[in-house]
C-alpha cells in the first residue's frame, strides 16, 4: 500500500511536469471526472476513524446505525446552496467568502481555526493505523506514525491534486475488501448473523431507535441524527478539502454530480463497519480482551480480533491494515486517503488566506514551490500531533467529533449569517464565532476532563466469565493510556451523590453528548451573531451584494411573489461586463450590477 502510493504521485508527478501551475496542482487543471471523484471525495470521509472507530462505538454502547443516514441531508445542503456558490466565486480558498461578504478579520479567523480542526483530525486519522499495524508486526507505534506520515507528504507533494483523487479511488476497493473480509470470517467464526443478533439482544444493544430526547444521553436518534448531520454539514460546505474537489469539476452540475455519488459509498462503509463491531462484540461476549487485559484501549479490539481470526491465513491481516492505511492516505477517514487530502488542502488555505496577500506578485513556479514546502511542514506538525493523540482519555469518535462539532460549528454559523442573512454585519458575525466557540470550547474541555455520569454513558456490559489463560507476550501495546467510563456496579453510591448532584456541571452541561457540540455551537453563533448585528446596526438588504446572497428558496418552479419574499430585499444577482472589481471587502466600494448571470455562471 505504502510503495503503490508512492508510486501514483512519482507517475503524475512526472506526466504532469510541464504543467507547472497552481491550478493544476490544486484543482486537477479542473477536468477531473464526476464519477472518481466522488469516490475520493467519500474516502476523504472513510478512514481509519470509521474502519476502527465504529466498530469500537458500537462493540461499547451498541448499534448506532443512524450515523450512515446523517450525511444525506448535508449532501442536499451543499449540493442546492454551496456548490452554486462555491463554483460561481471561484474560491480556492473557501474563506475568501468571508472576506468578500463580511471583513478580511473574519477570513482569517475562519481560516486558522479550519487549519487547527483539520491538523487534530489528520493527527487523529494517522494515530488509528498506526494501533493496527503495531498489532500484527513489531514496530512500535512511534515508528508506524513516522512512517505514514512520511509516505503522505511524499506522493502529496509529488503528484498534487490529480495524485490524490485516483488514489482515492483505487483504496477505497481496498478499503472495502478488507472491511469485509473480516466481517465475513468473524460472522462465520460466530455461527451466523442469528447468533450474533442473541447476543446483541441479551446484551442490550439493539438499541439503534432510542428515543429518549435528553441531550446528555451519549447515543439517541435525536444526538446521532442532527449531531452528526450539523458536523456533516460543516464537512462537506465549508470545508477546504470538499471546496478544493468541487472545483476540480468543470461545471456545478459535475460537481453536485459527485457529491451525490460520494454519499453511497459513506452509507456502505459505515453499515460495514457497525455491523463490524455487533459481529465483533459476539465474538468476544464472554471474554472481553479490554477488560482481561489482553489490549489497553478499545480501538485496539478490531485490529487484535482480525490478527486473532486470520492467524491461520496469510497475508488477510494484511489486507485489513492495508485497508486502515487506504482511509489514512486520502483524507478523512482512511489514513493515506484522509491525511494527503487534507495536507494538500491545508496548503492550499496557507497560500491563499496568509501567503498571497502579502506577496501578490509570485509566479506560478514560487507558488508551487511553497506549497510543496508548506507540505512538508504541514506533514511534520500533524505528525507531531499523532504522537500526542495516544494520551487523549477518548475514544477515536468521541475525539474526532469533538473537535469538529467544537470548531466547525461556529464557522457553519457565521457562513449561514452571511449566506441567508443580509442583516448580519461583519462586528456581529465575529462576536458570534467567538462567543460560540468559546462556549462550545469550555463544554468540550469540561466533557473530556470529567466522565460522564453512568446513567448517561450508557456503557454496554461486558463480561470475563470465560476467558482461558492467553500468552499475550507477542501483543506490544504496552505504554496506552485509557480513559477509564464508569459503571454503576464498580460506583460507590456515597461518591456517585457526590460527583453527579443534580446541579453540578458534571451532571448537567459537562454531561451533554459530545455530538450535540457542532448543534449548540451553530445556534449559539447564529443567536449571538444576529443581535450583535442589530445592536451594531444592521445591514440594509436592499444595499446587499447578490452575489453573496443564497435564498432559501430560489427555484423557477415557485411563484415570483415567493422568491421576492425569500430574498429578503436583496437585489437580484447582476454582474458588470467587467466585474473584476465587484467581489471585494465590504470595507471598500462595491461596483453597481447590471447584467443578470445565473448560478450556473461564474464571477470570476
């Protein structure tokens, strides 16, 4: 796995050498097919985190199986209102919006906190891979990161964009195959699925539908359901990586074409994955290896029940780490297809938001040279940060989105300020993003620092009746720090009244799911943002730039008087002849509109 991607960036890097421009780079030369890119674009979002991460959620707090449906309604989000605007703007940095419809301040706020996000999830994507290899060959951890880190910054900075996609492509088949394969033999290993289904029932959970509306419960339909849907959201609209793949179509309708087809993948591959972790709980019902000892974190379980049931067949065990490494070399989800996505993207922001004001007049050699270094360093740093993730008290999921729900949620927020709210004014959208993201900052850190009380954890129960005596020498985890949940049984009651009192804020705020982060912060923004911009004085809609105005409803299949009503007093969107000078700041003048252009046309 590691040589095959070295060796597509070593072949574009060399077909594509006299094509030494930044467009090209970044966006494919913006010619890249709907249909491969759609599949990179949906292993941007399959890694490691969902071949390991998943499993591990659903062998410890049951089936969670609404997770794979989440990604639909954000899918329908981007594809009606982002990808129009993405591809009528032209943004290679998807943060210039918020210079042109609010104030440069808000543009790079925006862009570093995108940057801190996507280092802690690349950090988190390429640390996964790194406990499954460790688990079927005698390299530590340390020198499993090294290596991967290594591999991603290579054929990223070589091949490009192009390099990306096609890998993309051919590791999700692998990501697939080794998903499956060990679904396949753990099933068969068990006696089927109906003895798998008995011991998720006994256990308690089939739980999938639980409807209990409290906000501190950790998995419900309502905190699986709009939880992952407000993260998802903040992925595929507002993320660098996706605005950078959207933009390698030639036209929207490519684009939304691949966003489309991006979803079906996600749907499969969680659906493997969760049934992944009920077949994996089966196996090991009365013989818990976290709990014998045998392993000392929980994401290490699929990684030692894959070695434990191919041991007998070379080279399976294989395939399944190569599939984890897939996900991590592509950009969300896999480690290689994960962390080169989001090195690249990350590069990308660099130049534009902090590099390119200061030094307008580069050529397209200097540029390519300094993305390349921005690469490395980039590569460097998240793999600093892998090393750091092994002593997080979390799980891969509950780390993951975490941090996305406490970052990304408020940049969704002041984006749906200035998409579909003409009064907001940009001193009312920087308060907002500031005030939700310290918010939802205090109660991410109050939610890592304190365990959540039992009866909200819901910890599945787990049971040692039956383990032999097992020669666990050979199994080098040793150094893995792991954040102990607590149980009623092992709590005693005088401490339980004491650490989880009615009102105190383990019990209350500290206690809410970490999936309901990215919804608090989006509200919290929004509600901020809007009085913010009334008290400072609000906008006039009718002194609104059109061009970075999207009404909820803009269709021709509705009345006139209904699309009047949903603009809100905007104008309708016209452009100059040359309308070179229109898209700017709203601290300096904006040129007068007078020709209508439709979504499908582009400004610049």
């Amino acid at each position: 796995m590691l040589v095959f991607a070295m060796g597509i960036g070593v072949f574009y890097a060399v077909r594509d050498r006299s094509k030494k421009n930044i467009q090209n780079y970044y966006f494919g030369g913006r010619q890249i097919s709907p249909i491969p890119l759609g599949l990179s674009m949906s292993a941007s979002f399959i890694s490691a985190i969902t071949i390991i991460g998943f499993p591990t959620e659903t062998y410890l707090f049951g089936t969670i199986f609404w997770y794979c449906f989440s990604s639909v309604f954000p899918t329908m989000i981007s594809t009606c209102y982002y990808i129009p605007l993405i591809h009528r703007l032209k943004l290679t940095s998807i943060f210039m919006y918020l210079e042109w419809r609010f104030h440069r301040s808000l543009r790079i706020i925006a862009s570093m906190l995108s940057i801190v996000t996507m280092i802690f999830y690349m950090a988190n994507t390429i640390y996964i891979p790194g406990l499954a290899l460790n688990a079927v060959s005698p390299l530590s951890l340390e020198w499993t990161i090294i290596l991967t880190s290594m591999v991603c910054v290579f054929y990223t900075a070589l091949g490009g964009m192009k390099a990306v996609v096609w890998t993309d492509a051919v590791q999700s088949l692998i990501m697939l195959s080794g998903s499956l394969g060990a679904l396949i033999k753990a099933t068969y290993l068990v006696g089927g699925m109906d003895n798998v289904w008995d011991a998720l029932d006994q256990s308690g959970r089939l739980n999938a539908f639980e409807m209990n509306p409290d906000p501190r419960i950790r998995y419900s339909f309502w905190t699986v359901w709009f939880g992952v849907a407000v993260t998802w959201s903040g992925a595929l609209c507002i993320n660098q990586v996706m605005s950078q793949r959207y933009l390698s179509c030639s036209s929207v309708k490519n684009a939304r074409i691949a966003a489309m087809v991006a979803v079906f993948p996600n749907i499969i591959f969680v659906l493997i994955s969760v049934m992944t972790g009920c077949v994996m709980y089966a196996y090991y019902q009365h013989c818990d290896p976290v709990l014998n000892g045998v392993v000392k974190k929980p994401d290490q379980l699929l990684p030692y029940m894959v070695v434990e049931i191919f041991k007998d067949v070379p080279g399976m065990a294989g395939l399944f780490v190569s599939a984890a490494f897939s996900g991590t070399l592509s950009k969300k989800v896999f480690v290689f297809s994960t962390v080169s996505s989001g090195i690249s993207s990350l590069a990308a922001l660099m130049l534009e938001d902090f590099i390119l004001p200061r030094k307008p007049d580069l050529g397209e050699v200097a540029k390519l040279t300094i993305s390349k270094i921005i690469v490395v360093a980039f590569g460097g740093l998240v793999m600093c940060m892998a090393m750091l993730v092994n002593y997080i008290g979390a799980t891969v999921i509950q780390f993951g989105f975490t941090v996305a729900g406490t970052l990304m949620g408020p940049l969704l927020g002041i984006y749906t300020l200035g998409l579909f709210f003409p009064w907001a004014t940009w001193k009312g959208a920087c308060i907002g993003q500031i005030v939700g993201t310290l918010f939802t900052s205090w109660l991410a850190v109050g939610g890592l620092v304190y365990p959540s009380p039992p009866s909200t954890v819901h910890l599945m129960p787990r049971s040692i009746d039956q383990c032999p005596v097992q020669d666990v020498t050979n199994f080098t985890t040793s150094g893995y720090f792991m954040r102990t949940f607590p149980e009623v049984s092992t709590l005693p009651e005088v401490e339980s009244n004491l650490l989880y009192s009615d009102g105190s804020l383990q019990n209350t705020l500290y206690a809410i799911s970490y999936l309901h982060y990215g919804p608090i912060s989006l509200f919290v923004t929004l509600l901020v943002g809007l009085l913010a911009s009334f008290i400072t004085g609000a906008n006039k809609p009718a002194d609104a730039n059109p061009l970075l105005f999207v009404p909820l409803v803009g269709s021709d299949i509705f009345p006139k008087k209904v699309l009047k009503f949903f603009r809100l007093g905007v104008p309708e969107i016209k452009v100059d002849d040359d309308n070179s000078e229109f898209l700017q700041p709203q601290d300096k003048p904006v040129v007068k509109p007078t020709k209508l252009i439709t979504d499908n046309e582009t400004v610049l």
